[in-house]
C-alpha cells in the first residue's frame, strides 16, 4: 500500500471485457448504419500510461450546450480536536432525495470522503472527476446505469465507478436505498498483493474475476439538453466544486466498448474469510485499496481455534493510520455494551489506543463463530469531521471503556 502522494498509484485489475459492437482494430473507422462514423472516446489513466478503455459514441462526446455552477453539499471538515474515538450513528440522518446531491460528508481528508445518504428518488446524471468512488449498499436495491451499460446492486453489493463514469442511480423495490460511498483522490483497485504482475487475481486471493458482475450489453437512451452533475477539483472546501453540463445529446450512446476499465460490482458473500489458530489482523480482511487508505471487511466466519485463543481484537494502536468502522449487520462483539449497533460508525483515531469494550475478552472465550458484518476503511492521513458526523455524534463513546467522562 502506497501512503505517500507523491507515488504514482500505478496498478488496477487487468481485466479485459468487450461490450457490443467495435471494429476489428483499435483506431480505426466504425461505421454507423448510415454510413457516418462514430465517435472514439479513449478513457484512461495517468496520461495514457495505465489502463483504459475505447468507447464508440454515436454522438460527440465532447459536447456542451450550457454550464453553470453546482452547488455542492458542505463540503467542509472540523478537526478530531481534542483527539478522541467517536461513535456516529448514520441511521439518524433523514432521509434525502436521492443517492448523489442527497450525500451527507461523515468524515474525510484529502485522500478520501465517506459520505451516507438514505433515499428514494432517481439521482441526476452525474460524474465524479476528483477519483473513484467505492459504493457500498447497505440496504435496498437500485439500476445504477452508466455509459458502459447498466448494473443491478443490492444489498451489500460494492459498487466500484472509476473517475468520470457518467451514471445515475434509481432506487427499485419499496425499501428505501441505504448509501455508503467513499470517494477517493485517487483510483481504487484490490491489493497489489492479490494480484499478479500483469493484475490477474492470484490463488491465495478472497476473491477472484468470478465474483464481478461487469455492464452484459449497451445501454442507448435517447434525449436532448441533458444536464449531467460534475464534481471536480476547485476552490471551494476540501479543494472541490461542482458544474452542470448541458449536452445535447444523450450520454448513453456508446454502441460498443472494450478494454480494462469500467465499473463493476462485486458482494459481500463472495468474500471468502481468511482464519487461523488464533486472530488474524485486519490486512486478512482487505477488499479493495486506494492510495493512503484501504478498505476492509469483516464477515461471518469461524474465528480463532487455538485451544486457548482470544477471538476479540487485542488492544492495538493505531500509529500510522485512523480507523473508520461501519457496522452493517450482526452482533459485534468487540463492541458489547458501547452502544454501537447496525448502523453505527466508530471512529478511532491514530494516537489513541483501542480494543474490546470491558467484560468483551473473557465474554468471547469459547466462541467459535462470529456473526458480524461491517466495512472498515484505514486512512493514513488523519480524518476531519464532515457535518453529516457531527451531525449524528453520540458524545459519550470516548468514555466507554473507562464508564466515567469529563466532570461537570
């Protein structure tokens, strides 16, 4: 894991995928049906150096009829001062009206932002041009559709879009559409160490190209004058800013596409949980890693079979990084008697010892199943407090494990 910015982060997943219809040889005439071409869009990384994609528009894809500012959410962040772990409870944000412009930033820093929205209603057409986006769904179900094609996602689906990827969401079924995304400054891929040199997934990997579920087919709209909501690099807080593009004609007219990059989903269940004779680290359980941070996730599984193991974490410090848990589903039992349940998030900070809640060590002696679901993300640079967390901080988790806080 590179946690320098100045290091180019420089691999992805090779995967090659080819969608609808292209011509035989790259750069070359692809005729329409009327004998007009279509449009070649390369979309690439770091300056035509790393992977990339070839689309076939039917239209120019640069295009722009209008523009004009998009005001983006507070986008501001307070500093963790005085330094202490919190504990924000996301399922006391209301809901919005919908999963982009709905967005509440919990927590953040120039590498990354984690933002919730809890929603119903169709997104606008958006894309985001600071980095990639890691969406995972909590709850409900939606047709995320893009210019690559359309994707289902569904409960604890991850949703990777790398930068620049035209899309929308719209929510399906009555529940409504639970959110939780996090945007990078750079590009999100799975651990080096998962994959070969050339990024095909190797053995000892938790999942492998199997477990991808990629765009089948075209997805072609028709319409004109569509806006389509762009968040980019600007002056405003945490250096961003946003503008409406008005393009004349639909963004979803790629006819074919082929190459290594695109969005893709992938579930929670095809993660196979790595396990020893006694407690893994958390590194065991990474899925995916962006530059100066990565992101874990902790699942059902059978833990620690050493006749005398202590499945709990054992008290750990975290020097180099801050600790973002967001626990999903089952009964975690590190965290006994905090309050923290199915929804909640804890923060712990770099500089601040942490572990089991007291009683939790001698309450797992014995277990040889943990039912838990949560994702966890590690950043290397410490985070700041988005409104959307300070809006839902309980104010007492720091206190836990000692019973007692400040006096009155």
């Amino acid at each position: 894991m590179d946690r320098y910015p100045h290091v180019v982060f420089d691999y992805r997943m090779a995967y090659y995928r080819q969608v609808g219809s292209i011509p035989p040889k790259r750069h070359t005439q692809h005729r329409r049906p009327d004998g007009g071409l279509y449009s070649e869009e390369l979309v690439g990384e770091e300056g035509f150096s790393s992977d990339s994609s070839l689309l076939y528009h039917r239209g120019i894809p640069s295009s722009l009829v209008d523009a004009r500012p998009w005001t983006l959410g507070d986008q501001a962040l307070a500093p963790n001062q005085p330094l202490i772990p919190r504990h924000l409870k996301l399922h006391d944000l209301p809901e919005a009206k919908d999963a982009v412009t709905g967005r509440r930033l919990v927590l953040g820093n120039a590498d990354v932002r984690i933002s919730y929205a809890v929603s119903r209603g169709a997104s606008p057409y958006y894309r985001n041009a600071t980095g990639d986006e890691c969406v995972f769904v909590e709850r409900g179900a939606a047709t995320v559709e893009t210019v690559f094609g359309a994707l289902e996602v569904r409960k604890n689906d991850y949703l990777i879009i790398p930068r620049n990827t035209t899309h929308r969401w719209l929510p399906t079924g009555e529940e409504p559409l639970r959110t939780y995304a996090i945007e990078a400054n750079s590009h999100i891929a799975p651990p080096k160490r998962y994959l070969s040199r050339y990024g095909q997934f190797l053995e000892h990997s938790p999942y492998c190209e199997r477990d991808l579920r990629t765009p089948a087919e075209p997805l072609l709209a028709e319409g004109t004058d569509v806006e389509i909501y762009v968040k980019h690099r600007g002056d405003g807080p945490g250096g961003l800013a946003g503008t409406i593009h008005v393009v004349p004609e639909h963004p979803f007219d790629v006819v074919g596409w082929d190459g290594c990059l695109y969005p893709y989903v992938f579930n929670l269940a095809d993660f196979e949980p790595i396990t020893g004779r006694v407690h893994q680290p958390p590194p065991v359980h990474q899925v995916f890693e962006g530059a100066n941070f990565v992101i874990c996730n902790f699942l059902p599984r059978k833990v620690d079979y050493h006749p005398l193991a202590i499945p709990v974490p054992y008290y750990h410090s975290n020097v180099d990084s801050d600790e973002v848990m967001f626990y999903v589903d089952g009964d975690y039992e590190a965290r006994k008697g905090s309050g923290i349940g199915q929804g909640s998030i804890s923060l712990h900070p770099g500089g601040h010892s942490h572990g089991p809640q007291p009683g939790a060590v001698e309450g797992s002696l014995g277990a040889e199943f943990f039912d838990e679901t949560a994702v966890m993300v590690d950043t290397f640079r410490p985070l700041g407090l988005g409104e959307g967390g300070a809006a839902v901080d309980d104010g007492k988790y720091a206190w836990s494990w000692s019973g007692r806080g400040p006096a009155a």
